[in-house]
C-alpha cells in the first residue's frame, strides 16, 4: 500500500506552507518573478499573490521580496528566510515519509523518531545500533557514567566526558542510540562478576565464519540484536552453536551515543 500525507504548516490554523506553496516560491526562486512564477506553478497572478502576502504577513520574517528594475520592470527573489522555510519543508516532508515508511516495517523500532531515522538513513561503520533512554548519571571526574536501559530492560553502562554530555543534551529519560562496533565486542560463556565492562545476555541466532574470524548474532531481548566478531580460536573455546546463550561484553568508553540534540 503507497500511503501519503501531505504535509501543511499553519499558523492559528491559518495555512502558511503546503506542497502547492512550496512549488510556488520554487518557481519564484528560478524564474525571479511572482508572474512568471505562477505561471510556471499552476496559480494565477492574483492567487499566486495572495499566497505570497499571507506568507509574509504571517511569519516573522518575510519569505519574498520584490526588486525594482527586474526583468519586465520588476522581479521578486526569496529571502534566507525564504530559502530555510523551503529546506526546513523537505526536510520535515522527508522525515514524515520515512515514520510512514516505518508503518510498514515491523524491523523498524518506534520508540522514538531517532530509531526511525537511524534505520533508514544513519550510515555509521558501527554494526550494532541499540536504542535505549537513559536512566541515570553519574559525575565522574571530569567524565560521566551514563547508564541506559534497552526495551528488554537490560542496562548498559557508557562512558562520556562532562563536554559531550552537554554538547548532546544528554538528561534523564531521553531517547539515545548507542553505537558499538562489531570487533569490539566478544563473548562468555558465563558473567564474571565485579566486572566494569558490559554484559549482555543473549542466545546464538546466527554464525558466520570467515578465515580466521567469526562473526556472531545474540538475541539478547526486546527485538535488539548484538553483533560480535571474534577469533576462530575463542569461538572453538566458547564451543559455539547455534541456539546456546552467551553474554556479549564491551567497555564502557567502547559505546558512543547518539542523540536527537
């Protein structure tokens, strides 16, 4: 099913940007005239000039100004403000086709628009990509531990300096995505104890082997995934097989964050 929404910004539900509007300050913007612009997008002069008066009456800046001397006597141009309106348009349109894209695909986890955006277009070299909220901090020196918890309820432990936690607005209960690369990670067979590294329990879903090394899925709940790569050798050690339950272990500093801002 191609499922549409179209995408309107009002002010006192009054309608300031709509797809009709936005081809017309396109237009205005190629052809340097509201007249020729119309044309060009479907109005008429008068209703083409209406919309441009609304739209500049309404916002706190205006979106088109018109110059003396022009083509014809006279042309118009779009202000920065007019140019940003347009970008911050397909930009939001953009997102909204993807939470709609979204709808569709039970592999897209809905927690929060970082989850949506992050599985279809964040492109990172970090296999693993766990959503999480973040439900406590801890001053640590010139750093901070930051303890998230995952939808199965596991808690990981990542550790940040005092700037980057201010710089990426990290607070209590908001929404991060945590980013750990595959070789990074490695298994046990059992949880040591009074250990600083994460731990996370999950079972064999997948195993792939390639020369030496040995790439590893672990279910470990609440439909995240966590990847390993590991050596031949350890995976002969660990006797891995399909099916058997493992912990995945990673340091702290070893987990980035990413954040909404």
């Amino acid at each position: 099913m191609d499922l549409k929404a179209q995408l309107t910004l009002s002010i006192a539900d009054k309608v300031i940007a709509n797809p009709r509007r936005i081809a017309l300050l396109r237009q205005i913007q190629v052809a340097g005239s509201i007249s020729q612009g119309a044309k060009l997008a479907g109005f008429s002069y008068k209703a083409a000039w209406d919309a441009v008066k609304e739209m500049n009456s309404r916002l706190d800046h205006a979106v088109v100004i018109s110059e003396k001397g022009g083509k014809g006597g006279g042309g118009a141009r779009l202000t920065e403000f007019g140019e940003r309106l347009m970008q911050v348009y397909a930009l939001t349109d953009e997102m909204q086709d993807m939470v709609l894209r979204a709808l569709w695909d039970q592999d897209v986890p809905m927690q929060s628009l970082l989850d949506v955006m992050a599985h279809f277009s964040l492109k990172t070299s970090a296999r693993n990509q766990i959503s999480a909220k973040i439900v406590a901090i801890y001053p640590q020196g010139l750093n901070e531990r930051i303890i998230v918890e995952t939808a199965a309820g596991n808690e990981i432990l990542v550790m940040v300096t005092q700037v980057s936690r201010r710089k990426l607005g990290l607070e209590l209960h908001k929404s991060v995505l945590l980013l750990i690369k595959a070789p990074l990670v490695t298994l046990l067979r059992e949880k040591q104890q009074d250990s600083d590294q994460n731990q996370l329990s999950g079972t064999v879903t997948e195993i792939k082997a390639n020369g030496d090394s040995v790439e590893v899925t672990l279910d470990i709940g609440g439909g995240d995934i966590l990847y390993a790569s590991i050596s031949r050798l350890l995976a002969d050690e660990l006797e891995l097989a399909m099916g058997k339950a493992y912990y995945g272990v990673f340091k702290p500093v070893q987990a980035i964050i990413a954040s909404m801002g």
